[in-house]
C-alpha cells in the first residue's frame, strides 16, 4: 500500500489490507510516498493505491472481496 500519514482513508485501507493479508496468510508492506518524490508525483492523487504484486490494484478505496480475489489469482507475467 502507498499511502501517507494523517490521511483517513489510508487509515481505513490499511484495517482491510492488515485482515486480508492476515487470513490469506500474506505479507504486505506500507511505502509513504512523502519519502519518495516519485511515487508523490505518480499518486499523489489517488492514495491510498494498493498494489498486488507490483501493479497496481486498487486506489481510495479497498474492496474487501476484490482483494482477496487478486491475492488468490496466479501471479500474472509482466
């Protein structure tokens, strides 16, 4: 997940990243993007993105079961 602190909807992705990934037995990982000038110019509009396996998936918002289903698809080629 990309996101940055204070914003609430990052707040209300991270829970359903945290419980997904949990029961799915994955591991995540959080970037804030003040600390990197690219991903601010990229997203800066659209955090929080969650990003499933290197691309991106989803942005303001996480759909529970949309995830779920992204994390059990086989790993697309690039």
């Amino acid at each position: 997940m990309i996101g940055k602190p204070g914003c609430h909807l990052c707040d209300d992705a991270r829970a359903v990243i945290e419980r997904v990934a949990r029961e799915e037995g994955v591991e995540w990982e959080e970037l804030n993007m003040l600390d990197d000038p690219e991903l601010v110019a990229r997203y800066a509009e659209q955090i929080p993105v969650t990003l499933v396996d290197g691309r991106q998936h989803d942005y303001w918002r996480v759909d529970e079961n949309r995830l779920r289903k992204a994390l059990s698809a086989p790993p697309r080629c690039a």
